[in-house]
C-alpha cells in the first residue's frame, strides 16, 4: 500500500514512468519508503558495516551540551525527513523548541510518532507535515516564521546532485529570517573499502531496501517487477565523489504497464540512488555559498561524519 494520496500518487507515476522510460533509466531515491523500505531503512542503521547513524549519533551524545550553547532556547525546530521523530527528540531537552515540525514524505509513520510527542513534551506544538522536499517547497503558515532551526541529519544531503544540494540549501535559507538556522549532519569522504561496505551490508538488508523500490513502484504504477530478475548493485563513484546504487537485470526482460513497457538487457542498470560525499571544506562551502555562516562543525576521531551548525546570514 502507498501512503500517498490521490493526486500526489498521480505526480509520482509519471515521474516513475518518465525515469523507466529513459535510456539510461532511473527512480528516484524518495521510491524506497514504502511502509516497508522505511522499516527496511531502520534496520540499515543498525547494520554492522552501516556507520553512519551510528557515528552521527555519537557525534551528538558527546557534543550536544556544546552544541546547544550555538542555539538560542526556543524557537521553531523544523525536521527535514523526521521518519519515526527520534533524532529530534534528543534535542529537545537541549534546545527546548516551542514548536516541532516533523517532516516527512511519508505521512502514517509521522502521525502515530507525533501523537506520542504530544503526550510526552505537553508543553511543545507539535505539527507534523507530509510532504515531499524533495523539489519546490514552501513551509505553511502554522510554522512559525521566527527563529527557525532547520534539522536535517543522516546525510540525507547527500542524495542530491551537487547544484540541487545547493538548491536545496538556499531554499531553506530564503525561509529562515533572523536568528533562523541550520544544523546539519553529512557523511565524508573516506578510504573507498569502507564506503563500498556500508552499502554492501552481508545480511543484504540494503539488497533487500534497494529492491523493495521495485515492490513499490509495481504497487503506484502498476509494473510487472519481478525481483528475482533483479541484483543489487553498489559502488563507490571515486570521481564523481558518491555511491551509486543500481538495479541490475540479470536477463534480457520486459517491464510492463498501463500500455506501455520497457525493455532491459542482461546487465542493463536502473539508477536508484546517488549517495554523495563530501570533504568537511566542500561541505562548509556549500553552506556558506547558500547563505549560512558562522559556521561551528562536530566531527568523530576518525572524521568520518560531520555535524555543523550554522546560522542564516
Ligand atoms: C538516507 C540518503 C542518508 O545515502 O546512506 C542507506 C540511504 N541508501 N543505504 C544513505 C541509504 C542505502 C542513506 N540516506
């Protein structure tokens, strides 16, 4: 089942169809959470190989009092892809927002998560919002407009093409007035062997999450996916500085739909995911090209992820 409603479900078919279609084919990343791929994602952090979350979330236990000091008490805490609204919530005894906007593409899972905030932090607005940021968005008018923290962690950053990246920044930029800001966590350049690993997990979990997107696209647009026809590809894209996932066909097939259809070859790929990383330099520099300064940044020993928080100029 989709989540989605009527006619943002029409959008997303024809953009599904539209990436099918193309000669080098590809779906969006936002294709992998479903009910399930969400589930699937949460499995993913906690995978062995899978640092990431991990390393973020040590980043935030060992610096957040240090942090906090670089953000004023209250204000509006906006999450950009809440999920299940647990990131935030560690933040709140350290920022004590007064309004919490969890945002997420994904509306049922917001929804039960920011019933049981409600309960427990009385004292905060809680306003959740299904909504896909992916493109051209605006925040509604139940969002405060002052002093707004934009929250934006798990490197989710990362899946855009740099100029979007950028795009995207300056958008959130234009809806931060004084006192607004961000904080932000990415992922970092590093040795290839470790990257290649976080995305070929042993327990094929992230298999199963890249493959799930088929389940979800024969569920919104009506494809003949058949998975066992499918093989997860992952690789570290040393010039263009990203992983790439992929879908390979392991025969020769036809996909089809509606009245249309698309014809793989055996070892044809569909694009599912590009997964960028950046040096802590290109990231502060991103920030600062989208109009945010006075820059702090958090890293691990071992500088394989960053926090930085940084406030619109
Ligand atoms: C949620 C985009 C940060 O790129 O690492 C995890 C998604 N894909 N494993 C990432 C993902 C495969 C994740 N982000």
């Amino acid at each position: 089942m989709s989540e989605l409603n009527s006619t943002s479900t029409e959008t997303a078919q024809q953009e599904m169809a539209a990436g099918l279609l193309r000669d080098h084919a590809s779906i969006s990343p936002k294709f992998f959470y479903n009910r399930l791929g969400s589930t699937l994602f949460e499995a993913i952090c906690s995978l062995p190989e899978y640092y990431l979350t991990r390393t973020e979330s040590a980043i935030f236990d060992r610096h957040l009092n240090d942090m906090s000091r670089t953000i004023a008490p209250g204000g509006t805490l906006i999450d950009l892809g809440a999920g299940n609204c647990a990131k935030a919530e560690r933040l709140f005894a350290h920022l004590h927002p007064d309004q919490y906007v969890p945002v997420d593409i994904s509306a049922s899972h917001l929804n039960d998560a920011a019933q049981r905030l409600r309960q427990r932090y009385p004292h905060i607005e809680v306003t959740p919002l299904g909504m896909d940021f992916s493109g051209q968005w605006q925040l509604p008018d139940q969002v405060r407009a002052d002093h707004r923290l934009f929250f934006y962690p798990g490197s989710s950053i990362g899946n855009f093409d740099p100029d979007a990246a950028l795009a995207f920044l300056k958008q959130i930029r234009n809806q931060s007035d004084t006192h607004g800001g961000i904080l932000i966590g990415a992922d970092l350049v590093k040795e290839s062997a470790v990257l290649n690993d976080a995305y070929n997990d042993s327990l094929g979990v992230t298999a199963a999450f890249n493959l799930n997107a088929l389940l979800h696209i024969n569920d919104l647009l009506g494809t003949d996916f058949d998975l066992t026809q499918w093989k997860h590809v992952a690789f570290f894209n040393q010039i263009k500085s990203r992983i790439e996932m992929h879908l390979e066909a392991r025969m020769d097939l036809t996909v089809k739909w509606d009245n249309q259809h698309r014809h793989f070859i055996r070892g044809e790929r569909i694009h599912t995911e590009s997964s960028y990383k950046y040096t802590l330099p290109q990231l502060l520099n991103l920030l600062e090209t989208a109009g945010f300064g006075c820059a702090h940044h958090w890293t691990d020993d071992a500088n394989w992820f960053a926090v930085v928080r940084a406030s619109a100029i």
